[in-house]
C-alpha cells in the first residue's frame, strides 16, 4: 500500500512541474504547442484559432480497451472489505488461492481445444491463462505463476509472438520469486499489453483479430471467477460490479467485423450467438442490481465457453452402417412364345398350373450280403469226409461195449 501511495505521490508531483515549468517559471502558452520538423529541430505551432470540437463530432475509438480482471478484483475486494473483514493483500491470498485451484485451466497446447492447430482457440486459450496468472499472483502462489507464464510463452509464440514481445515473461519470474509481488504484477500487465500491442499493431488483419479473440479469453474466464464471487456473497451493491453492457456491446461490433476465418470457427459463432442475451442480463440500470438468477446464468455460460477452449474435443464416431435387407430374387417369367417372330403364339391352357419338377429319391442302399466283400474261398482238403470217420468212432465204441458185457 505504501508503495502505492508513493508511485501515485510521484506521478501527481511530475504532473504537477511538468505544468508549471518545473520551478515556478511562467507556464507555458498553450495556444502554441511544439512539434518536431523532419529535420529534428523543434518549431512553435500556433493553435489559437482552432476550436475544440463539439462532443457529438469527436471521433471514438471502437477498439477493444486492455481488459484485465484485475479492475473486476479491485472492485470485489472494494465492495467485501468490510463485509468479509479483509484489508490488507495478505488477507486477501487464502480467498484468491481458493478461487485459483476452483477455476485454474490446463494451458498446455495438447491440453486446449484443437491442440495448438486451432488458432482462433490458441488466441482464446492465451487470454484465459492470462486472467489465470493474475489469481495466480494475487495467491501469492509462485509455482502457479511461473507455470501460468510458461504456457503463456507457448501460446503466444504459437501466435508469432517473439522472444522480443515476451521479454516481460522472464522478469515477472525474476520478481514472483523474490516475492516482489507489486513488481510482479506491473511486469505481468507489461507483458500482456506487449503480445497484444504486438497483434493489434500487424498489417495482417487477421493478427488484429487475435487480439479481439486473446480479449475475449480473459474476459470469458475473469468473468466465471467474478460471478461465483459476487453469487457466493450477493448482495445487490456487490452485484452491480457486473454491469457492463457498454463492454458486451463493444465485443459483439469487434467480434463482428472479424475475418471469416474466425467467423466461421463453430466456438467462435457459438460465443457470438450468445452475447445478446449476455448483453442483456447486464443491462440494468446505473445503481440497479444485477438479479442473483442473472449473476447464475452468467456464471454457466462463462464456464460452459472456457471448458469449451480449454478442453481437447472428444471424435465424433461415425455413424453405424444401415442393413439393409437382401432384394428377393427376380421372378423368372415364364417362357412367352410371342417374343419370338419365327412361330405362331401358343397360348397355355388356362387350367394348366405350373408345377415345379418332382425330386427323384436317391437309390435305396442294398445292403446285401452281396455287397459286402467276400471271404476267400478255403483249399479243399483231401482224404475221407468227417462225417465218416465221427460215424465209424461211434460204431467201434458200441462194439466195444458189447464184447465187454459178454466177458462179464
């Protein structure tokens, strides 16, 4: 806070001399104004007759300020200092690392929507881990910071950025580890205005509307933090803060006048169909309340678009195959005589069915013995015939017990 106090002190005093001619002198005449020639010598413009223009002719810028959630934590902790009884950052660090480890995303290229190949999504990707290294920072959280300012040298160089634009990146490391945190955040807000400094300064248009799209980013995930916030402690002059209509209108003109390559990415359309109604929900009046249903709503777009940017999109699986059922075979027709010229028509008797030709049974098996391989015939012995001998044993035994008998 001091250190604020002085930076604050500093500026108002250089004004102050500035003005005045840095020691009392006369001040100096503002009709006339200096200007360099192209020799590089200073001449006086006289500007006495020009009239300031009217407010109704002055020409507005419609670019895209540096949107940060750092102005939206400003006003939170503003509006809960004295309901949540915090004062000093230190206090504020618990409820910042708690905020930080509900939303914190996954930066890495293979980790985000498209894989780095996607760079509508690159661009949308940088601005959400950009509003990531800020809750980082105000946690007090140094290993979330140096790893939030890694993945933001990925996506910006996957946007072309150089080692030129991110020279920043290297200097808030250098300040969020010797715990300079002030230090640290001027030289992450440094950083982010660098890359897109260096976007919105290209010729190529399509570069300028990375910066829309880099913007968009963080304003999609600083607001999913700042609605859980004002959701989790509403009260209609806590609630207020999120009016912004003038801001939703601003992105819609932006948005609209990008190049087509961006228009006709499906996330990108999707997040300009919705700004209408987003538009809407914010629209109330100077000190009116945001109504808590609004402030829900709110919260479930943000959150539905970032997860959409940070999350790798699951294949769509081709749809299955239709089986069809087999065609029936072709009936043949029967055989017309009167297609052919060489013979008479012979009509068939209208009584006379067609019938299909009777099946002929296969043979029956004869199962003969006949069939079955004959035995080889055995040599005939010679000499007499069983029967003959078997009969002459009997007739010698018969004889035999007659003599025996007669002995008796």
């Amino acid at each position: 806070m001091i250190t604020r106090i002085l930076i604050i002190a500093a500026v108002v005093i250089s004004s102050a001399l500035t003005c005045h001619g840095q020691g009392g002198g006369a001040a100096p005449d503002k009709s006339k104004r200096q200007k360099l020639s192209d020799g590089g010598v200073t001449t006086d413009t006289d500007t006495s007759d020009l009239k300031p223009v009217a407010k109704s002719q002055r020409q507005r810028e419609r670019g895209l300020p540096q949107i940060s959630i750092i102005d939206k934590l400003l006003s939170i902790e503003g509006a809960l200092n004295s309901k949540l009884q915090r004062s000093t950052e230190d206090q504020w660090a618990r409820d910042y690392s708690e905020l930080y480890q509900l939303f914190r995303e996954d930066g890495r290229l293979s980790a985000i929507r498209g894989q780095g190949a996607n760079t509508a999504c690159n661009a949308l990707a940088l601005g959400v881990k950009a509003c990531d290294a800020v809750i980082a920072l105000k946690a007090r959280n140094l290993e979330a910071l140096n790893q939030a300012a890694e993945q933001i040298d990925q996506l910006a160089k996957k946007l072309g950025a150089s080692d030129g634009e991110l020279g920043m990146s290297s200097t808030v490391r250098i300040y969020a580890n010797k715990k300079q945190w002030f230090n640290a955040f001027l030289a992450l807000g440094r950083l982010q205005r660098d890359v897109t400094n260096y976007l919105e300064s290209s010729a190529d248009k399509r570069k300028r509307d990375q910066a829309v799209l880099v913007v968009v980013g963080g304003w999609l995930q600083g607001g999913r933090c700042v609605t859980h916030v004002v959701d989790t402690h509403y009260d209609d002059y806590v609630s207020n803060i999120l009016r912004e209509q003038r801001l939703v209108a601003l992105i819609e003109e932006n948005m609209a006048a990008m190049d087509a390559t961006y228009l006709n990415d499906p996330l990108v359309s999707e997040i300009m169909k919705t700004l209408p109604a987003l538009r809407a929900l914010v629209s109330v009046g100077l000190r009116d309340p945001v109504k808590q249903p609004a402030v829900k709503e709110l919260h479930k777009h943000f959150s539905g678009f970032v997860k959409s940017i940070m999350t790798v999109e699951k294949p769509v699986a081709p749809p299955a195959a239709e089986t069809k059922p087999a065609a029936p075979a072709p009936e043949t027709p029967a055989p017309n005589s009167a297609a052919s010229p060489a013979s008479a028509p012979t009509p068939a008797p209208a009584t006379t069915a067609v019938t299909a030709p009777e099946k002929t049974p296969p043979p029956p098996v004869d199962d003969t013995i006949s069939e079955r391989p004959q035995r080889r015939a055995e040599p005939e012995e010679k000499g007499f015939p069983l029967w003959i001998i078997v009969f002459g044993v009997i007739i010698l035994g018969a004889l035999g017990l007659v003599f025996l008998r007669r002995a008796d």
